[in-house]
C-alpha cells in the first residue's frame, strides 16, 4: 500500500546550498560537532538581528542583550510559560491552537482563555471584548502565519494587540515559525516593528520552515534584557546549548539566502493551490487556499462522521492527515501539510475522492 504521510509539519525540500556547505563544513571543524553556547553563537545572534532590521524593518537589537537561541523554537516557548507565569495564571490562545501551546499550558498549571480568530482582526477583537469585561490574564499567544488554521496578520492588528499589552500589562508572545511563509505579504510584518513592542513581546523564530531545516533544530527568541536573560536560565533545565553547526549554518542563510525563501513560499503556495483545487473536485467545496504557511486547514463537516472518521477511513489507505481536535477543534476540519511532490498530492486526493464517494 502507497504510504503518504501528510500529518507531520516536516519540510521535506531542499535547504539553501549555501547554508548547507557551512553546515558540513563546520561540522568538520575541530570542536564543531559540540554544543554551541548557552545563549547561543555571537555569529548567529548578530545575524538574527541584521535580518530583523533588513526584512523586517526592525532596528536598534543587541545581540548580546536581545537574542538567545535554543534546540528549536518549541522549547524556547515551553521555557517561557515556565519562567514568566505562576500556576493558574491566565494566558490567552486562538481557539484553535498549536497543541504545543496547550501541552506547555498545562505542564505549568496555567489556565488557558480560548479566543476565536476567524481573522487576525477578530482575534484582537476578542481579547479586546474579553479585557474591558474584566478578564486579566498574562499573556497572549499569537502565530502568524498560524499553525493549524494558515491566517496571516496586518500590522494594524499587531499595533492594537501592542497598546492593550501596555494598557492593561500582558506580554505577547509571538510565535514567527512562518511568518516568511505569507502568500500575499512575502513575510507576514512583524510585530517587534510596532512601536514600543520590545516592552511587552517575546519573539521567537526558527529556522526549520523558512529554510527547511528543522533537523539542524535552531531557534531563537528576541525581547527585552532581562526577560532574554531570564529565558536563556529558564532553558537550561532542557538545552546544553544547541547544534554549533546548525546555528552558524542559519546565520549563513539568514545573510545570503533571502531567495531560497521565495523559493521555498512559491512551492508552498503551488502545492496549496493544487491541494485545493483537487479537494474541491474530491467534493470538500468549502476548501479554501490558506494566507500562507505549509499547512491547509479544510472542513469537512459534510463529511458523515466529520475529521474523525474521515481520517480514520483515509489512514486505511496510507493517507496520513490531522484530525482537527488536536487542535481544539470539534472534529469538523482536517489539518493538510503541503510537504510533498505533485504526484503525491494528487494520488492522495484522489484517495479523498474515493473516500467521499463511498460514504
């Protein structure tokens, strides 16, 4: 039976040539397979800073006072619900939400608030609704371009999230994993762009989906002094530092390897457009091509049984998608990574054809 896994948000296309001869160059450096430093290399974190000011329009970083990095993006945000708020502590998430988030939620004992966000703007609308009712909570967990649901944001809803965080004093933690991945934008604005952001956001990128390279697990996280500090102590209890080649491999693409990105969000958006066409034609009608990102999120609610029985049904026949409860959802969606070739999509979509035809 033809397996086609189209569940694991791994990239599978080529990283940038450029990074990857660094990779395998320092590697073979004497010392160059140990741990990077506990903040990471000054190499690194001085390109992590280039990039935000030449991309992202982000000026005036330190890189000793600003940055660290860690064995990917995941852990450094796991670190920071662990160091910066208390159990049963309030903090607010997208309805349907990274499982990552929730796993760290509760591993901390904090209480999730569940905001819908049909749209980034509705999102903020919600927190804004909730804060003048007289919710408080500590933070606010955004993602754009998000993981499950592929919304992207506008910096006019990134201003207004910044004025609540400074009115009513919540950090923001802003999960940036594919925010170059942006179909229309290129790269979704950033929100530490926002005037007085620095205050009240932790930002964290990595380089696994913007250079597909999540084997190398680098990740890295910008925000004021003494929370980076705080940070880099609190991820001690999980990281020894991180992969010195990978992280001086992701400077390397982060200063030359702006077109592998281009690149990389046109394969994206060629497979998003293909998978949606084909699943509309399956008969999924509803099936929209997501902002952006590696990752469609089509409802299936016509479907009998909805996500749990249809991805039941398509596992049988080595179609491996993501059951939307995964992500709080109510068993109405499926989540599909747009990691594979051409052939493959189609093979899988044809699968969903029969699937729906059957029943």
């Amino acid at each position: 039976m033809r397996e086609i896994n189209l569940g694991l948000g791994s990239p599978r296309d080529p990283a940038p040539e450029a990074a990857l001869a660094r990779f395998e160059f320092e590697q073979r450096q004497p010392g160059g397979l140990g741990y990077a430093p506990i903040n990471g290399e000054h190499e690194a974190r001085e390109a992590v800073c280039s990039w935000n000011a030449r991309q992202l329009g982000v000026s005036g970083l330190d890189p000793d006072a600003n940055v660290t990095f860690a064995e990917g993006s995941r852990l450094l945000l796991v670190s920071a619900f662990g160091a910066f708020f208390q159990p049963g502590n309030q903090i607010v998430l997208s309805s349907r939400y990274y499982n990552g988030y929730m796993d760290a939620a509760n591993k901390f004992g904090l209480r999730p608030v569940l905001v819908p966000m049909p749209s980034a703007s509705v999102y903020v609308d919600g927190i804004e609704d909730a804060l003048r009712s007289g919710s408080r909570f500590k933070a606010v967990v955004t993602c754009f371009v998000s993981n499950p649901t592929g919304i992207s944001c506008e910096a006019k809803d990134y201003a207004r999230l910044v004025a609540l965080a400074h009115a009513y004093s919540f950090i923001i933690l802003d999960d940036y994993a594919y925010g170059a991945l942006d179909f229309t934008q290129g790269y979704v604005p950033s929100i530490l762009s926002m005037q007085g952001a620095l205050d009240v956001v932790l930002w964290f990128g990595t380089a696994s989906k913007m250079f597909s390279a999540a084997s190398w697990k680098v990740g890295f996280a910008i925000g004021r002094q003494d929370r980076i500090r705080l940070l880099t102590e609190a991820k001690k209890i999980y990281s020894e530092g991180g992969s010195r080649p990978g992280q001086l491999a992701t400077a390397t693409a982060l200063r030359e390897c702006g077109e592998d990105v281009v690149r990389i969000r046109a394969t994206y958006l060629h497979r998003a457009e293909l998978t949606t066409d084909l699943l509309r034609q399956a008969g999924l009608a509803d099936a929209r091509i997501p902002d952006g990102g590696m990752f469609g999120w089509y409802l299936v609610s016509r479907y009998q049984g909805g996500s749990v029985r249809l991805v039941a049904e398509l596992a049988k026949r080595g179609i491996t998608v993501r059951d939307d409860r995964i992500y709080g959802g109510q068993g109405t969606h499926i989540r599909w990574c747009f990691r594979v070739p051409d052939e493959d999509t189609r093979y899988a979509c044809g699968v969903v054809a029969d699937v729906l035809r059957q029943g």
